[in-house]
C-alpha cells in the first residue's frame, strides 16, 4: 500500500497491491527474501524493546509523546483502541485491520467488533463508487465477509483519548541522524497504518513515535514522526477493484522513477523498450507520453541532456557527455570495497583495498556481531589508512597577497569507492564507530575518514570520488537514475566488452547470497575468506576498470580541475595540521554559525561548479545552447571604435560585435552573455534581428590595451549566460534565518 505512493497513477500495482510479490514471481521474478542477518537483528532489537515491560520505550513515550502511560498489558486491536486510559498495548502479530468500503462508521464506535456488527448498510443506501479512495475505504465499514485487510504484523499502541502509534525500526540513528531515505519510506508505510486505524478510532494522531536503535548499538532511542503529508496523499489515492495476476499484461500501468522499487520493474520495463516513458518522469513530461524514442529523436526537446539520452536508448549503450575529464585522478588513489551484514553498518564482514590492483589487501571479521573481533580488524585498517594519508606529508611555500608564506601540501590523500552508499558507509558511518574507539591509533584512522566524509559531499572535490559517479559525470545512459548505480552494468554500457558482474558492489550485499552463502561460512575465516574475496572481486576489478577507461578515453584534463584539486590540498593541510595539534574533531552535527556557513559553501561551490563545466567544455555548453541561454554563432562584424558618452560627458570606449547565429536568440535586450573563450569579457544584447545579434561590450575589452580579447571577423563564438566565478561574500548576515539560530550560537 505505501508503494502506491511511489507510483502514483499506476493502476497495474494498484489492482494487483494484495497479489504483487505473487505476481512479479509468476512473471519470472525471484522470490522475495530478506537477509537473515537483517531478521536476526530486527528479533534482537525487539527482545530488547520487551525488557521490563517494556520500560525504555514507556521512556521514549514520556519524553517525545509527554504522556505518562500507566501499566504495559498485552491486548487485542480493538482492546487497545477502545481504552480511554493512557497505556502501552502490546498487540501480538499478525495484526489484521479490516480496511472497509461503504457507508461512514458509528462516530462513537467503541470496537472494532461493534463496527463490523454495525457494517451492513441500509437497503435504501446509494451504491458505492467503482473506484473509491483510500480515504474511503478506511473511513467506511464492510460487510465482513467481502472487506480487504491489511496485515500489520505486531504493533505497539498508547491508548487514551488520542490513541498514537509506535512504530519500531531496526536502522540506526546515529549521532541523532536518520537515514532520511529510510525514514521518508516509514513515513509511508506508518500513513497506511494510521488510515486504517482511523477506521475504527478516527481520532488516531497522525503524530507517531518512530523508535530505533541509537548509534551502532541495540539501546532505543526516538524521535516523532508527523505523517500528516502521507495521510493527505493517501487520501487522494484512487483503488481500482482487485485482479488476478493472471492477467498482468492486461492491466494498464505508468512506468517511472519510482518503479525501481516495485516487484513488476523488470517486466514493466521490458514492456517500454522503444519508448520515451522507459527513460524516466522528466523525460516522459519533455517528449509526451507514448511518445517513441524515434520519434522523439525526430522532434528532439529543447534539452542537450534530454537529446543524449534519447540517442543512449536508441543505441543501446552510454554516450558521452563529456569531451574532457572533469574530476582530478591521483596517481596513487586509495580504492576501497567492503561489506557489513545487513542492518547493522558497524558488523564489517570485510574490507579490500589497496593502491593498485594488484597490490591490495584484503581483512575479514570471522564473526562481525563479535565487537571484539571487528574493532581488531577495523584497527587494522585505521592503522594502513593512517599510513597512507602520512605519506603525502611534502609541503611547498606559498606567498599570499600580504607577503606571508604558508605551506600547501603539494598533493593530497584521494579515496575511491565503486558507488556512494559505500563511500558514504566508510567515511561518514564507520569513521564516527571509530573516533568512538578508546584505541589512539583507532580514532587516528576515524579523524582522516571525517575528513574525507566532509569533502565528500562538496560539488567539485575530488578528495573521495565513487566509480559510479564518475561515470555519470561523462556518460549518459538510456536508463533510470536508479539503474545506473550498479557498476556492474553501467559500466557494461560505457565499455560494452568489459564483463558484467551481477553482484552488488557494497557495501550491503544480495539478500539471498546472505541466506544461502554467508550464512553457512560466517564464524569460519578460512572459508569466509575466499567468499569475501569472491564477493568483492565485481566491484575491485570495475572500480580499477572505470579509472583505466577515465584515463584512455578522456586524456584530457579540463581547465578548471587543478583549481578545485589546489581546494582539496589546501583542505588537507588544514586537516593536517589539526591532527598534528591535536585539535582536530567533528561536530556531529552542524547547528547555527557553522551550518549556515556550510549550506553557504554548498551553495557557492554548487553555482561555481556548473559555470566551470561548461566553459571547460563545450559538449556541456552545448547544453544552454540548446536551451536558448547562450549564444552561439559567426562573428561578421567588429567595430572596435564604437563609443558611448557618459553622463559626466567623457567618451567611454564601447565595442560592438554582430554575431549571425543559425537560430532566433530570444533573451530579452539587456541580457548580459560572457564570451566562453575569455570570460572576463561581458557583453550586453543591443538588438535582435532573425539571423544576427549585436552586441556591445560592457566589461573586459573597453580600454585600448584590452581591445586583443575581441574575437576575429570570421570566428566561431560561445556567449554563455555566465563568466567567471562570482565573488561570494562569506562574512555573516546581520541576522541568520530562523533555522541556523543567532550568529552568537
């Protein structure tokens, strides 16, 4: 039910919501598993929940819900709803909730026994709609015998007058952060919840304790979750009547991004080969629904990235984005691949790294649940990263504008990953686990992965790259966004010869390998050894594979990337040096002066990137010509004489340039173009004509000595609609919005 919100306006999964599982394995797919490892934790996680009646999450209820419940009791569903008394009920599993279809319930109904005994409707009653809501159906009863039902597994309810939910989750919060992903996905599947409860307690609140685990241990924690929004949507959500899963080709259905998700993807999808909708949301709402990929490339949208992608689907395989390298390749890079068992990202089961492919390393944790022996590895590791970072320890003199000399480390350590959730897992994750390590060389290792998990997530740096987006960076492909984040196969399309391997890169492995392999060799290091290595042999090979393909195929480096590589050193030997003092450390969470500082770097790197490209490239370029944004064309006349009198009567040099261009340029007059081959030259659009654009120059080439920067008759130009990178003030406002709190903070 919480899918539908995924795929809206999908009627094949609407109709088939009760029978999905059953009818993606009669069409070929997999039988759905879970990874034991996830199971056993979720059953750990909930025998520590049940200690003591419960205590730690009566606790929880206390502090996030300021209800004082009074005794815990073991109920039925409707026992739970119809008590006026604040207390913690504990519904065994499986819960069934009727979710009913006619007529409004009994607004006093007490159980959930009175609505079904109350549930048959009139015989003067209108018929119900063909298609009700979701709204509908959970705010109506049904003759028992007919109605659908939701199972729910077990829950834990707080009763009172405004019952509330209690939802547990086993993924952690670490530092009092969520996976938001994770969470937005409980958020849907509690709304489900809540409307059904609704049906037969409406005053149910819509506010819900989301308990999990804190950090990387099994102690709960919480946190409030309002799913006001989900219910709002659920309430909008048409369900067609059932069908039978034999007649899924029959069903009509909207393919999407959300799709990814659904257990009809494969089949959906090879249903749309050939069509735009195949290709994702966007490009369907460029090119039209049913729209074909020929005949969109036919009638190409006015979109440069949209134009690739079309020819990617029709070709079958990646096109390049890209003329030159956009991101800075150390010659000795740290490649990291590992695996955690599922759900619980401190149990490393192993790591391979190394500098070189055939110079890695490889640690395996016999036992991962086994704190002991992870943190002995995990030591290990800390130890060979630590060793690494140090050997970039030369330093160069560098003179700044006042005349002092500071030392810049002339390169600096770089971390690869095969896709982000490993990077991610490794430097954000397991960097906090160790900096909580009473191990000195321990926290060393996590204090270098909190730097590399901050320059991470800045546009631009290139201090830890993944292999994934690497290849998006200067590839397309006809596919979903989601679909390309398996190395395996995006990097099949990109080089059609490399073998494909189907095994997830990391850092969580294939649920069904964790049943049917790890399981049975986990405890065992001689043999969990060559099944670790087997596992991560995919993602090394590729990993390497997409650095030796950047390389060969993009020799050339763009003209912007020192310049960001020159930020990641400067970054390091900051880092660097913090270390040295002993002062280095990294707020778990950023709040007030340094969040809006951050978020303002963000931005200006983010604004600063997109320029860079595509000055440095002019594929990317080609982009806002498409769009209509640059200028592009011939340069028939240059009047470099041109003058305009200011209003203190001085003459100011003014040249003007005629630009013929293929196409109407529609910007309005006064728009100010930067010429993409020297862009401290700015110029703003005097007049329009159907063939040809004049030009006058504002900034750049107004002084004689500057005149050199014009372009030739005869030259073939860019005007892009920015230049050279904005100076950004970095000093604070005279009052933070709202959320960073006061610049005394």
């Amino acid at each position: 039910m919480a899918g539908l919100l995924a795929t809206p306006g999908c009627e094949r999964r609407a109709r088939l919501v009760g029978v999905l599982d059953h009818a993606a394995v009669r069409l070929g797919a997999p039988e759905p598993h879970q990874s034991p490892f996830a199971l056993a934790r979720a059953a750990q996680f909930a025998g520590r929940l049940a200690r003591d009646e419960h205590a730690a999450v009566v606790g929880l209820i206390r502090e996030h819900l300021a209800i004082e419940p009074g005794d815990t009791v073991t109920s039925t569903l409707a026992t739970a709803l119809a008590d006026p008394e604040p207390r913690l009920h504990v519904v065994p599993g499986p819960t069934v909730i009727p979710l009913p279809t006619r007529r409004p319930a009994p607004p006093h109904a007490a159980t959930l026994q009175e609505l079904v005994s109350s549930a048959k409707p009139p015989a003067t009653a209108p018929p119900p709609p063909s298609t009700p809501t979701l709204q509908e159906m959970v705010l109506s009863t049904a003759r028992p015998d007919t109605g659908p039902e939701l199972d729910t597994g077990p829950l834990l309810l707080v009763s009172g007058p405004t019952p509330h939910l209690v939802a547990v989750r086993t993924y952690a919060m670490v530092d009092g952060q969520a996976d938001p992903s994770k969470v937005a996905a409980t958020s849907r599947e509690v709304a489900v919840i809540v409307a059904a409860l609704r049906a037969a307690h409406p005053a149910v609140s819509a506010r819900v304790l989301l308990v999990l685990p804190r950090n990387f241990g099994l102690a709960p924690t919480g946190a409030l979750l309002d799913v006001t929004p989900q219910l709002a949507r659920l309430g909008h959500l048409r369900l067609p009547e059932p069908a039978s899963p034999d007649h899924v080709a029959d069903l009509p259905h909207r393919f999407g991004d959300g799709c990814t998700e659904c257990p009809l993807f494969d089949h959906c999808a090879s249903e749309q080969t050939g069509l735009v909708t195949r290709l994702g949301d966007t490009m369907t709402n460029l090119c039209g629904p049913g729209t074909t990929v020929a005949q969109a490339l036919a009638d190409p949208p006015p979109d440069h990235v949209a134009r690739l992608k079309l020819t990617a689907a029709d070709q079958g395989r990646a096109i390049a984005r890209a003329t030159v390298r956009h991101a800075h390749l150390a010659a000795r890079p740290l490649v990291v691949t590992g695996l955690h068992l599922a759900g619980e990202p401190a149990a490393v089961v192993a790591l391979r790294y190394g500098t070189a492919p055939d110079d890695e390393k490889l640690l395996v944790v016999a036992e991962p649940r086994d704190r002991e022996q992870r943190m002995a590895v995990l030591r290990e590791f800390a130890i060979d990263l630590t060793e690494y970072v140090s050997s970039f320890s030369t330093v160069e003199p560098v003179v700044r504008r006042d005349f002092t000399v500071v030392e810049c480390s002339t390169e600096a350590p770089q971390l690869i990953t095969p896709n982000p959730a490993t990077a991610e897992w490794l430097t954000d994750l397991l960097g906090r686990y160790l900096r909580r390590s009473p191990d000195l060389e321990t926290v060393l290792g996590g204090l270098h992965l909190g730097w590399f998990a901050g320059r991470r997530v800045l546009p631009g740096a290139s201090a830890v790259l993944t292999a994934t987006g690497l290849l998006g960076e200067h590839w397309v492909t006809g596919r979903l966004a989601a679909e390309d984040s398996h190395l395996g196969s995006l990097l099949r399309l990109v080089d059609p010869a490399h073998p494909t391997d189907p095994m997830p890169a990391g850092p969580v492995s294939d649920p069904l390998w964790d049943g049917d392999v790890l399981a049975d060799v986990l405890g065992r290091a001689a043999e969990l050894r060559p099944v670790a290595e087997a596992a991560l042999a995919g993602a090394w090979r590729d990993t390497w594979h997409t650095l030796d393909t950047l390389r060969a195929r993009l020799p050339e480096i763009a003209g912007h990337v020192d310049e960001r590589w020159e930020r990641d050193r400067w970054s390091f030997t900051s880092h660097r040096n913090r270390v040295e003092e002993g002062t280095a450390a990294f707020a778990a969470r950023l709040r007030g002066v340094p969040a809006y500082r951050f978020l303002h770097e963000l931005e200006t790197r983010t604004a600063a990137l997109e320029r860079q490209l595509a000055l440095d490239d002019p594929l990317i370029m080609e982009r806002y010509i498409v769009s209509g944004e640059a200028l592009a064309g011939t340069v028939t006349k240059v009047d470099r004489e041109h003058t305009i009198t200011a209003a203190s009567g001085r003459e100011l040099l003014r040249p003007r340039i005629w630009v013929a261009t293929p196409t109407e340029f529609t910007r309005p007059l006064g728009t100010e173009l930067w010429l993409a081959a020297d862009p401290k030259l700015m110029a703003v659009v005097e007049s329009i004509e159907p063939e040809s654009v004049e030009l006058v120059v504002q900034k750049g080439a107004v002084q004689r000595a500057q005149l050199g920067r014009l372009p030739a008759t005869g030259a073939e130009v860019v005007f892009a609609p920015f230049g050279s990178e904005d100076i950004f003030p970095s000093r604070l406002p005279e009052e933070l919005p709202w959320q960073f709190g006061t610049p005394d903070e």
